[in-house]
C-alpha cells in the first residue's frame, strides 16, 4: 500500500513521524525545500509534550510517484481546487483522498474525485512548526485521536484500511455522523482557533481568561444554534458531548459553561492557533473556512452569528495589517461581556 501526507507541516510532519516510527512506510510531501532538506538530512524531531527523532521518507511534490493507494490531505482549504486536481490522476483505481483539514471540505473535493473516494478526518490534536524539520506537538499523548468518516459510496474496506493506518499513531473512531464530527471540529476551532488569533494567544489564552471565556461560550451558543438549524446532530468529541457540556438557555447555566471551559480544555491549552500560526507567518489564514462557515450557515437559516461575524472581521484586519493579535483586541466584543 503506497501513502502520502500532502502538505506535512506541523500536523503532517508529526503525523509522518509517528508513521514512520512504527514502521508504516510514508510520503512526507511538502514544497518547502528548506523544511523537505532538514527531514532528509536530520529526520524528524517532535517535541513539546514528546521528545523524539526519526528518519523519514521527505520529498518535493514534483517527486511523487503514484499511484497512491491513500493521500492523506493536510493543506490549507484556499488552494483545494488546484491541489486536489493535481492529485486526482496519482490516485490509485480504488485509492482515496483523507482530507485533514478544517473546516467542512469534503464536499468540494468530492466534486473533483467523487464522493466514493473522499474521507474526512477531524483532528483532536494541535502542533506547531518552530525551525525546518522541528514540530512541537502541543496536545497531551494520552489525549490525541482521530475522528473519521466518509462521504456517500465509501466502502467499510477503504475505511478500515485507513483507520488502520491512523492507528499507528493513535485511536481512531468511524463514525456515520461526518458532518457531526466535522461541526463538533469546527465549533472548538471557530471559538479558540478564532478567539486565539485575535487576541494573539493560544488555547489556554482564551479559556483561562475571564473576558475571552465569557465571549467564548457565547461563539460556541451561537455555532451549535447554527448547525441544529440546518439539520446537524453534533457528533461526541473523544466521548464527551459538548452540547450538553456548554450549551446553555439561562444564565446558571452559561456561567456553568464558563467554569467548567479550563478543566475541558485543559490537555489542549497549550495549542496555538493554526490561523495564528499563518498570521505569524505573514500567510493568509482560514478564517472563511472556519468562523465564515457559521456566518454562512447563520445567514442562511436565519440565526444571528454577532461574535463570529466579529471574529471574521477582527481577524481579516489583523491579515490586511490594519491590527496586530493583541489581548486588547478583545475589546472589540466589549458588548458580549455578560
């Protein structure tokens, strides 16, 4: 079975390493050349709530060789429609793309190869690229998994035989609720990958302090509102159901929520947000494809989305430069302090 993670950055590069590690034969595919040299000449070095070093298999993306039996897919959503067509025609007959990402991409991909040869994956881990071929994994060992599911026409056999593969790093769970899982993702992304970048800190930024966690278990109201109108059942994030664990209707219960935000996100705090990372970087971020698909959603099913309307916004200024990721930043939602 030939494999390749397209777009091993931090998450990929970790994901490949664990891989490799326990002996399952990967691609590493990246088109950074500085970061693609230091895997080949060093290997891969994780750090952060790990520390270890294995050689693994890095190459250009003008070095792949299909077919692929399975291409796991961890870019970022605003290049999908070039990327996933370059890649179509490496794929094996049977062979499958895994997309990684965040988001609710696997329609659009399925537009491209079919929905029977699309799988969506939701990461419950978060990472970070600190020097080429060095990745901090920023989540707690014994609280990583993967949340797994496929499109219409996916075979029980094309699952299982990624799951197997995942499983080299970690448990992973199949479930028949995809859109559920990928909105149970997208809320935890929307509310501290979204509030994290804009006041320039990372998880544990937003849930430890007090006015970022008032502003966000108002964004996570406002996310599970938005689904259950357009039909989605939230899917249990590593077994714990966080509708019932933060949605609210009265004022015991939304302060409830705002105690218990720490403890929940306790093994995670450490996380620093991708779309942070991006800024960072001077890149352009997801902010369309995460807090813009509430929008979205919001608008068309008739639910107001405020604080995530506010998250889009804020973050858009700090891209064009106009704002830097600040704590005071969170005074843009000075009216949701409540």
């Amino acid at each position: 079975m030939k494999c390749a993670i397209y777009g091993a950055g931090s998450l990929g590069t970790i994901l490949g390493a664990y891989l490799t590690k326990s002996g399952f034969p990967i691609e590493l595919v990246n088109r950074n050349v500085r970061h693609v040299t230091a895997l080949r000449e060093k290997g891969a070095h994780i750090t952060g709530t790990v520390d270890f070093t294995t050689p693994v298999n890095a190459i250009l993306p003008d070095e792949m060789q299909g077919p692929y039996d399975i291409i796991f897919l961890m870019t970022k959503q605003l290049h999908n429609p070039e990327v996933v067509t370059m890649l179509k025609p490496m794929l094996a007959d049977d062979g499958v793309i895994v997309t990684l990402q965040n988001g609710i991409p696997e329609p659009g991909i399925a537009e491209i190869i079919g929905e029977d040869r699309t799988i969506g994956c939701t990461v419950e881990w978060g990472a970070t690229m600190t020097d080429p071929g060095t990745c901090v994994l920023t989540s707690d060992p014994d609280s990583l998994s993967f949340h797994m599911g496929g499109m219409p026409g996916i075979t029980e056999d094309k699952l299982d035989r990624v799951k197997g593969v995942l499983e080299h790093m970690c448990p992973v769970d199949i479930e028949d609720n995809l859109l559920g899982a990928r909105w149970s993702k997208l809320l935890i992304n929307a509310t501290f990958s979204g509030l994290g970048t804009v006041i320039g800190g990372t998880f544990g930024s937003v849930t430890e302090w007090a006015p970022a966690r008032k502003v966000a278990v108002q964004c996570m109201k406002e996310c599970i509102d938005v689904a259950r109108a357009g039909g989605v059942t939230f899917a249990p994030v590593q077994g714990k159901d966080i509708t019932k664990l933060f949605y609210y209707k009265n004022k015991v219960k939304q302060r409830i929520a705002e105690t218990i935000l720490p403890i929940a996100l306790k093994k995670h705090r450490e996380i620093v947000p991708s779309m942070l990372q991006d800024l960072q970087k001077g890149k352009p971020c997801e902010v369309d494809a995460i807090n813009g698909v509430v929008c979205e959603w919001g608008r068309k099913y008739g639910v107001p989305t405020p604080i995530n309307d506010r998250i889009v916004e804020v973050i858009k200024k700090e891209q064009s430069g106009e704002l830097n990721p600040t704590l005071s930043n969170i005074n843009y939602f000075k009216e949701f302090f409540k």
